[in-house]
C-alpha cells in the first residue's frame, strides 16, 4: 500500500483533539490524532509505465524522494511553492492522476535550468522526466496542450524555416502570437521593437541590457532581423528534417 504524504491528507479527514484524557492518561494534541481513510480511485496503473516509455522518463525509478531538486529548483524557491519536481515524480510513480491534474497550472513552469539534474544524487533526469509526465499527461487527455509546449513548437517552426533563430523576431512574434498588437514596416512586414503593443513588463526588462550593448552587436541584430539569414544548404536538411518529423508524428505550421 502506498505511504501517502500529508499534502494528500484532505484537512477533513484528520480528527485532532487539543484536550483529551482517557482513563488517567493525557494523550492531547497529536497523541490522539486519527486520520480517517479513504477510498482512492484515482490510481492509474498505467501512467508509470507511459512514463518509463518515453526516451525522457527512463530515470523515473531512481528516484528515491530527498528532495534535493525540489530544494534547488529556482521556480520552486522564487515563484511558487507549489511547483514541487519531488512531488510531480512521487505522484507519477503512484499514477496519482487526480493530484497531478490539480496542479495542471503549475507542473509546466519549468524554465529548464538543470539545476535539478546537476544536484541529483541518484542520477535521476529531473527536468526530462519532468517533460515526460507532462508528455503523458498530454497523451491522456489529462492537461490542456501546456504554455511551455506552445512556445517550444514555435521555437521549433524558426528553427526548422531557417535553420537558425533570431532573437528578436523570436520574441516579437511570440508576443504578435500572444495577441499583443505588433507594429511592423509596410515593406518587409517586419516587427519594429517597442511600437503597438509590446506590454510594459518587456520593455522594462529589454531595455536595459539593450542600453549596455555594444552599438556594432545591435547594428548586425538589427540587421538579422530585417533580413533573416539562413544556415547555407538548409534546405536539404529541412526535408530531412521534414521526414523525421513526419515519421515521428510531429506537425509544424509549415
Ligand atoms: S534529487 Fe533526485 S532522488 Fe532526490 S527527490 Fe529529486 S529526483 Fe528524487
Ligand atoms: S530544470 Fe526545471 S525543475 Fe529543474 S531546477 Fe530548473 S526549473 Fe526546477
């Protein structure tokens, strides 16, 4: 039987009384504490397996729950308690699938560090299984195609049109994609930074490392991005490119 966490103990369940004396003897407070069970029907045997499946999940089972990556992971520590990488895999191992989609909005805020899998003792592919729920969880309909998902698919469209990316038509289109409103020049309809609707957050976080840039760097970016350059050849890597991606079942919006 599965050993279940507190965190998984509904407050309803725990019956706790403060003061409490039976036959002589004080057992107040957590002496006395009773957790009523309950019945799970949510297990799903399958899901470790689905994991273990994928080239990303291999690593599942090494785990052995010290939290070592949780107690690293920058998103845990500075956005949210509740993104938790120890708990993600504890709960795929038991096939928790109710638990994880409770925590649907959160579990793709990965943001890709590896200091999760640096600091791993047991060789465990933290972020990489991370993807492998996720995948998993995608697969049986369990979560809503994620954030971190949507902008990996585009990042791989700019890849796979050009062979290379340019960090500023990346991010103005990502943003055009977002439904902010992007000013572009008649001509090359292309993004001009800063004008329409670009949201204050990002303005305020380009700026600055825009303004200790050298001036020869922000000429040729510029530059790239009026006129994209493509890898030499490209072409004929994108069909087989083109190929792997069909046999894979991955589709592209181009
Ligand atoms: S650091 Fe490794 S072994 Fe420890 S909980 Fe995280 S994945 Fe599991
Ligand atoms: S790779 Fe992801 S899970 Fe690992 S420490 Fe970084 S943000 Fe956290």
């Amino acid at each position: 039987m599965a050993i279940h966490e507190r965190s998984l103990v509904e407050p309803e369940r725990v019956l706790r009384k403060e003061r409490l004396v039976i036959d002589g003897v004080d057992v107040s407070g957590d002496w006395n504490l009773v957790i009523l069970p309950r019945v799970i029907e949510d297990y799903d045997l399958d899901f470790l397996d689905e994991v273990l499946k994928q080239p990303e999940g291999k690593t599942i089972l090494q785990c052995y729950q010290c939290s070592y990556c949780t107690a690293s992971c920058p998103v845990h520590n500075y956005w949210d308690e509740r993104y938790n990488p120890r708990h993600f895999i504890y709960l795929a191992r038991l096939g928790l699938i109710d638990e994880l989609q409770k925590r649907a909005d959160v579990i793709w805020r990965c943001v890709s560090c590896h200091k999760c899998t640096h600091r791993c003792p047991k060789g465990v592919l933290v972020e990489e299984t991370l993807k492998a729920i996720l995948k998993v969880m995608s697969k049986k309909g369990l979560i809503e195609e994620y954030p971190s998902k949507k902008f990996d698919t585009f990042f791989l469209e700019a890849v796979f049109e050009h062979g290379r990316i340019e960090d500023g038509e990346l991010l103005f289109g990502w943003i055009e994609k977002q439904g902010y409103q992007v000013f572009k020049d008649p001509i090359l309809k292309k993004p001009i930074p800063f004008l329409g609707g670009t949201p204050e957050w990002l303005k305020q976080l380009a700026v600055k490392p825009i303004k200790s840039m050298n001036i020869d760097f922000l000429i040729l970016n510029a530059k790239h991005m009026l006129f994209h350059p493509k890898t030499k050849n490209w072409n004929k890597f994108k069909q087989v490119l083109r190929k792997v991606f069909d046999e894979e079942g991955v589709s592209l919006a181009h």
